[in-house]
C-alpha cells in the first residue's frame, strides 16, 4: 500500500502533481485555481518555501493582497535574501496603496539582484 500524508490519502507525489498543476493553472491565469491546488500541498508541507511563493503569486493575481502579503512576508523570513519575493511583496504594497513599505523592498530586491526591472522599481536606474 503507498505511503499516505493525511486522511485524505494524498501521496507525496499527488503533492509534486498538484503543485505543477498549480503552476500550470497561474499561466493560465487561473490564480484561484492555483490556490486551491496548492492549499492542501501547503497544508501537507507547510515548510515548503516554493509552494508558498507560488501560493502567494496566484493571491497577487487574483488580487487578495492581504493573503499575498502574508505569504510573501512569510518567505522572507525563511528567505530573507529572496530579491523576487522582496520584489513581489513591494508590488503587493504598491497595490495596496502603502509607498513606504513598497519602497523599502524595492530596495532590497535590487540590493539584491541588479535585475534591470528592480533597479528600475527602486529608482537605482536613473
């Protein structure tokens, strides 16, 4: 019989599945789709940073800032040198209206990473 994680008689590998079918469903721009996907992988392995990150994109893109907020700030305290998560979390401030914050992790991501498109959000291009 395989190994289960949970009453629900998910296999780790439904999780790896699930979790590249939730990528799949973003580019699709099926954020909410995503998410749902990837709340029971979340719930089987909360320590896993990339589901998180994925979790937190498809929050952005369906516009639930505040759950994308949360997941994004929750890699960075497990990735405090992730310059994308950085960058998203500063998009998710400037969306939410709230400059100071956003500017603060604009910095960092292109502090970080001297990707052109965080210079140019914190201002460093000019």
């Amino acid at each position: 019989m395989p190994e289960t994680s949970g009453p629900t008689g998910r296999t780790p590998e439904t999780h790896v599945i699930d979790f590249r079918a939730a990528e799949q469903l973003l580019n699709q721009r099926d954020p909410r789709g995503a998410v749902k996907l990837l709340d029971g992988v979340i719930a089987a392995h909360p320590e896993n940073t990339a589901a998180r990150l994925l979790r937190a994109r498809a929050f952005f893109a369906s516009a639930q800032l505040r759950p994308a907020e949360l997941e994004f700030s929750l890699v960075l305290e497990r990735e405090p040198d992730n310059a994308f998560a950085h960058f998203a979390l500063a998009r998710t401030y400037e969306r939410q209206g709230r400059p100071d914050p956003a500017r603060r992790h604009f910095r960092l991501a292109a502090a970080l990473d001297p990707n052109p498109d965080y210079l140019k959000a914190a201002g460093f291009d000019t």
